[in-house]
DNA sequence: AACTGTGGCAACCGCCAAAGT
DNA sequence: TACTTTGGCGGTTGCCACAGT
C-alpha cells in the first residue's frame, strides 16, 4: 500500500486496498474522459493487474484489516524531511535510540517509532558505506544467497555497512535479472533450462536431480532448501540467530545436531579475501569442506570472459574431508543442461544426461574428482546421509535415525518444502483459489474495449464505451472483493 | 511535447516471536 | 496463563528519473 495512503486514515487495509485499485481505476477513467487513450489503458490496466496478480493473494486479502501503529495517530509518513533526519539524528546521537517507540515523541518527531528505526538503521547510521556495491560484493549477495535464500538481514550481517533493505533491492533489481541474463534461475540458483524442465515434468521417480526447481521463494534457493531444513532442525542454541524467521516449520530431523550455519558461512565470507572487512566469528571450525561454494565469477570475468560457465566452483585446494559439495560443471555441461544442444527429437536430453549439484561425497572419490566431475543424484535421504553430502559429519547419528528419516521425509518435499499439510500447502490452495475468484472475477474486458475501438465508432462513443466498461469493471471488482 | 516503459530506491506493510505486563 | 507491546524481518509499493516512442 505504501504511499498511497500518505495523509489518509483507513479503516482497515483490506478497504484502503480496494481503495487504491478504486482510485487506480477512477484515475484511468477521469484520464479516458479527457481524451481516448487506449494504449494508456492498455498500459495502466496491465500494470495494475501484474501488480495484482503478483503481490495480492487470499491470504493476505484475508490477514488485512488489522490497524498499523501509524493509524492510531495522525502520523506523517513517506520521504523524510531534511529537519527530521536531523532531529532524529541529533537524538539518537546524543541519547541513543533506546526504546523506538519513544523515540519519535522525545526527539519532537510525528512519526511512529518503526518509521524512526528504519529511517535510522536504512539511511542514518553513521557506518552505512554508501555508493554501489563492488563487484566482490554482488558475488558475495550470491554466493551467500545461495545459502541463506531470502534472508537479508543474515546476508547483510556479512556485508558490513550495507543494509538488507539495500541488498534486497539491488538483489531484486539488478542480480536477479542479471543471473537470468545468464540462464541461471535466480530462486533455485540452477540453470533456467533445468527449472523448466522440471515445470514441464512435474513428476518424479528416480530423477531427482530435475526436481528441485519450483521452489517457494520464501524458502531460500536450492542450497537455501537444504540450508533451511537443517537450520529448521538444528537444535544448537548457538544456531538460532541464524534462523530468523520460519522458526514453525519444524521437522522431525529435529533430533539430529548439526554445527552452527553461522560457522559455515564465515567459511564462506573468508573466501572473499578481498572483503577485509567481512567478519568472521570465532575460531575456525574444523568444518568438513572448505571454500563451500565458489561461484564461477562471471561478473568479474576472472575466467577471462571466455568460460560462460556460472556454477558452483570446487576450491583446488580443499585437502578436506569433502571438497565441495557443488561439483564443478564444465562449460559444455552447462551449455547441455540450459538447453543450447538440446537434441529437437528429444528436448530433455541435455537434462536427462546431465547430473548436478551434488557429488558423491566418498570422501576418498571426491577429493579426486576422478570421475566425470559431473556429481550424483539425490536418491534419497538415506543414501545423501550415508554418502555424508551433508558437510555436519554427525549428522548421521545412527541407523534409527535414518530409519526415522526414510518414513518421515521424502525428497521431494524436503527440496520443495512442501510437507503433507505445511503452510505451504495451504499456500497452494490460497493460491488456486484466488486465482479462480480474483483472476475470474476481476479481469478487465480488455477484448470489449478493443472491440469497440476495432467498430470506428466516434470519439465520443469510445467515451461511452469505455466509461460503460469501467463502470462494470469497477462493480466486478467491488464484488470480488466483498466475497473475499 | 506528451506519453510510455523501466529501473532504482525509500519507505510502508503485515507477520512473527520475544519481551513485558 | 493470557494479553499487549515491541522490535525485526521479508515482501511490496509508490515516487522519481530517465530513456525511448
């Protein structure tokens, strides 16, 4: 809703949603009255409607009605004035910022105390680096994206001076298109062929290694699958300031122990030497790999610009237990698997010959990388936990476990996070259903419009025309909401 | 000149868990 | 124990600038 509410008092969200369609709408339609515009309706209406389908669902329709702390009092909101960033500036520098929700009142402000916080943490902080980000660090949002998902503010903790809300929006912005220019899926960090593959082929047997596309994105990629399952069942205290959110969906793995993700990921920053200023916590571990994860870096060319390869690398010198768990995919590899030699009688046959991301972790076959270097596939949680994929060697307690894990887990629902009757089912039902109501219920007539453009009617006909059209368009909407 | 499309960014949103009462 | 408040988080959105039509 953002902005558009500046200076209003809503009664719930849920009206100041259909509000601002409403108003959307209205303002489309005043525009329309002063003169034909059909390609600016067009336009309008499809934005308006990508930002529809793409944001709202039942779910949030439903969760909304709920008064913002801003509401209960005539609060300013949007852009900060250069006087406020200074009274709360000078506020906080001299008293600290304390309890943020004080902090507004003692420091004159009418803002409310999360505007103050962010305001502060976003933009005022005095060891905010500002300017673009270095190319070290778009490798390093990727690298640790990869690991973390979505967590921004576990990946901004390892970009010291940058904010989440900055690498989420350079993330949004600016990585992700420039991994799909590359053909990697931004979610699931895997070649795009791959991911549609596996939407072209829903079903899995013994194909595990097509299965893990369709991922929520809320989860994390492809490693932020599993990462978010282990840290879901870790059980050390020390793991918890990593976890974040997602804290409920616990599995039954939650007997297993597993060393500290923060540990891992130190691991990973140190990698970056030219990133001095990454931190790294304690002492290093005696982790199992080293290097996890080296992204081939595409961005900065350090393969001369000639190897299109952007995939997990193996650091040549690991001389540990396990190597990497990302096997490196030579160049041809990756031009099979996103499809470019793609024979046309067969179109999966780049995919099906081509196994990825996990190597079989025999310590003593994957140290050599004797094989084909093109990894193994999952075949199941049993088998990935004896091959010890997993980098926490005791994540293998005993048989029992193990057993314990084959009756409760399947792989695809731990790749995809979709146990039996998991939120994330729910989400899928929430999902169709508003696509069944929303989509049915509020779609413009876009071909009537055309149509009647496509009739030579005068100008003042198109008027009627589109005001007639605006007018139903606006009462199906107010219904489908009203049976939300 | 007016309009459209797009990207970047700042800020707001609701949700959630912890802390407080 | 139940309820409220607070802080933190990720997702979303509106504004603005700019290039293109």
């Amino acid at each position: 809703m953002g902005k558009f509410m500046n200076g209003q008092t809503p009664h719930t969200s849920r009206n100041t949603y259909i509000d601002r369609i409403m108003r959307n709408l209205m303002q489309l339609r005043l525009a329309s009255r002063r003169r034909p515009m059909k390609k600016a309706y067009h336009s309008r209406c499809n934005h308006l409607y990508r930002r529809l389908q793409s944001s709202a669902s039942v779910s949030a329709l439903l969760s909304m009605g709920r008064h913002s702390c801003c509401y209960k009092q005539k609060l300013r909101k949007g852009l900060w004035s250069p006087e406020e960033d200074e009274k709360l500036m000078n506020h906080i520098t001299k008293h600290g910022h304390g309890c943020w929700s004080t902090v507004p009142k003692l420091a004159g402000l009418q803002r409310c105390g999360k505007s103050c916080r962010l305001r502060w943490l976003n933009y005022l902080r005095p060891d905010l680096k500002r300017g673009a980000f270095s190319q070290e660090e778009e490798d390093l949002i990727i690298e640790l994206h990869a690991v973390l998902g979505n967590r921004w503010s576990q990946i901004a903790t390892r970009l010291p001076g940058r904010t989440d809300n900055e690498i989420k929006n350079l993330w949004n912005s600016s990585i992700k298109k420039k991994l799909r220019q590359k053909g990697i899926d931004p979610n699931t960090h895997k070649p795009l062929a791959e991911v549609e593959h596996s939407k072209a082929a829903p079903t899995i047997s013994t194909e595990r290694t097509s299965e893990s596309s369709d991922v929520d994105p809320s989860s994390g990629g492809a490693l932020g699958n599993l990462s978010h399952l282990l840290s879901e069942t870790a059980q050390s205290p020390e793991l918890l300031p990593v976890l974040g959110k997602h804290r409920k969906e616990t599995t039954s793995l939650a007997h297993l122990r597993v060393p500290p993700k923060e540990l891992f990921l130190d691991q990973l920053v140190s990698g970056h030497e030219n990133l001095t200023s990454c931190r790294s916590t304690g002492p290093i571990p005696n982790f199992p790999f080293q290097q996890l994860m080296c992204y081939n870096n595409e961005f900065g060319n350090k393969n001369g610009g000639s190897n299109n390869s952007f995939w997990f690398n193996q650091n040549e010198s690991s001389g540990s237990t396990i190597s990497t768990v990302m096997p490196p995919v030579s160049p041809s590899t990756l031009s099979t698997s996103t499809g470019l030699n793609r024979s046309p009688d067969n179109p999966h046959s780049g995919i099906q010959n081509t196994q990825f991301y996990w190597e079989t972790a025999n310590p003593s076959s994957s140290s050599s990388s004797g094989s084909n270097g093109l990894g193994f596939e999952l075949q199941s949680t049993s088998s990935l936990l004896e091959s010890s994929v997993f980098p926490w060697t005791d994540l293998t307690p005993d048989k029992n476990s193990q057993i314990h894990l084959e009756e409760e887990l399947k792989w695809p629902d731990l790749l995809h996070g979709t146990f039996t009757d998991t939120p994330a089912t729910m989400q899928n039902l929430s999902q169709s259903l508003y696509e069944d109501v929303i989509k049915a219920e509020s779609q413009f007539n876009i071909e009537g419009l055309c149509a009647a453009w496509s009739q030579n009617l005068q100008p003042q006909q198109h008027l009627q025309v589109v005001s007639d059209l605006y007018d139903k368009d606006l009462q199906r909407m107010s219904l489908s909401f009203e049976n939300i």
